[in-house]
C-alpha cells in the first residue's frame, strides 16, 4: 500500500497597510467555501460540509498562514498533496480566467459563487496597491505543483471582470427561463413540495427550497424512469431572494431532462430522497 503523503497550504498575505480583519475573515471564508466546493465536485467527499479547511498556524510579519485540509470519510484513503495541490491548481484557474476580460469561445465558464468567492478572497489584496498574495504547497512530496500569485493590481482586475461577468445583481424576485436544475433532495409524493430542495447553479451552489407550482410539474420529473438525483432539468420559474441571497425556486415549467450525470462530474451534488 502507497503511504499518503501529508500536506498542507500556506496563504501569506504581504500587506503594505494596516488589514482591516473583517476583510480578512470574509476572504478566508471564501477560500474556505472554495475549497469545500472542489472536494466535493471532484467527487473526494460525498458531503460537501465533510470538507473542511482549519487554520494551524499563524506567523509574525506579513500574515502568513499554514492551513490543513479535513476529509471526513476520505481521510484514510485520499491523499492529501494531490487534494490539496489540485484545489490551488483550480485557484489558479479562476484568477487566471477573471485576470483579463475575454470572451469565452466555448470554454467552460464558471459558476456566479465561483466568480462571487474570488472577488471576496482577493479583497484585501485590491484595497492595498503594495500587497501580493501567495499560495502555495507545503508538504513532503518532491513534485512541483502550481502556485498562486496575486498582486494588487491582478486583484482589481479580477474584481472589475467579475463584476461585469455577474451583471446586474439577482433580484429580490423575478422570473426566470430555462436555468439547470439539480435536485437535492425530494418527496416521492406530487403532491407536496415540503421538504424539497434543489441547486440552480446560475444562483447559488447551495440547494434552496423548491416549490412545484402544479401536480403536473412535479411528475414530469418524478414520473420519469431514470433515477432523478443522476438528472439535470432545464427549468422556467420564479427566484425570490432574502438578503441578496436565493431563498425559494417556483419550478413552473420543466422543458426537459438531460443526464444521467456522472458522479466525478463538477455538478455532481449530494442526493436523498424521502417518501
């Protein structure tokens, strides 16, 4: 059997000016959140809140900080360098794409929370023209991995392009046609809508309530012979918000069923289902 190696991250934040700590908590909130999203896509945990990111150790000078990742059912057969070198390899990916304004030509976009939590993380970094942030990997392992630079500069950058790729903030209702929904959780029954809910990606990762607005609705998703949670449906319905936040989807139309999905892909989501 292959040894795991150990790893572990280190976030160190040069500062030119004093930090306000709000700012610093809302970024590594958001590098946290970043990270539960990776593992659980990538298929490592089977619940997302299973994975977790824990501050161990706080240096003097710039803030430097080593984290350690937490793989709750994964712990003992996932390796930990390739989780956590993976995850700044996806950092990466983010900061390069919201660097520059450029359209997509068919690459893969990411989703509204991905490009909300990398403005967050590099707040501090945008509010001082003589900071830089860097991550890296820290562990026993002699391979190189990817390491994440990002100046002041970059940082502004990143914040002016996500905010012209997230547009107009998401109303405090409103309509909406033919988003991808991903279910959750659900009752068999078509009747009730309690106790159902589900992710629009375009929104927000997190699931939300759903409520069918007819009998009819419900079924044409449950009534299908595929197993619903392996699904994605395309979806006409209402979004009322709480706080800039999504709090209920009204599904009013579904057009269609597309999947089934695979388990290791970024829209896998954990799945129940009740009677």
């Amino acid at each position: 059997m292959v040894a795991k190696r150990e790893a572990q991250l280190r976030v160190i934040l040069k500062n030119t000016k004093p930090v306000e700590l709000i700012d610093v908590g809302k970024s590594f909130e958001s590098f946290g959140e970043m990270y539960e999203t990776f593992v659980y896509a990538r298929g490592y945990e089977k619940a997302a809140g299973n994975a977790k990111l824990y501050l161990i150790g706080v240096r003097s000078g710039s803030i430097i900080a080593d984290l350690k990742g937490y793989l709750d059912q994964a712990s003992f057969v996932i390796d930990h360098f390739d989780v956590l070198a993976g995850f700044v390899a996806n950092v990466h990916e983010l900061v390069e794409f919201f660097r520059v304004q450029r359209p997509l030509n068919g690459e893969s976009a990411p989703t509204r929370a991905e490009a909300e939590r990398i403005a967050r993380f590099v707040e501090p970094i945008a509010k001082d023209g003589g900071a830089q942030l860097n991550i890296n990997v820290q562990g026993d392992a002699k391979i190189n991995v990817t390491q994440v630079t990002v100046t002041s500069e970059r940082a502004n950058a990143i914040q002016n392009n996500v905010r012209r790729f997230l547009g107009p903030p998401i109303p405090e209702s409103g309509s909406f046609e033919k988003e991808v929904l991903y279910l959750e959780q659900i009752r068999r029954s078509t009747k009730t809508s309690v106790g159902d809910r589900g992710i629009i990606e375009n929104f927000s990762l997190r699931p939300v309530r759903l409520l069918f607005m007819t009998e009819e609705v419900k079924a044409a998703i449950m009534e299908k012979p595929q197993n619903p949670f392996r699904m994605s449906y395309v979806v006409d319905g209402i979004v009322s918000t709480a706080r800039g936040e999504p709090a209920l989807y009204k599904i009013a139309k579904v057009h269609e069923a597309i999947g089934p999905t695979k388990t290791t892909n970024t829209k896998s989501r954990k799945r129940s289902s009740a009677a």
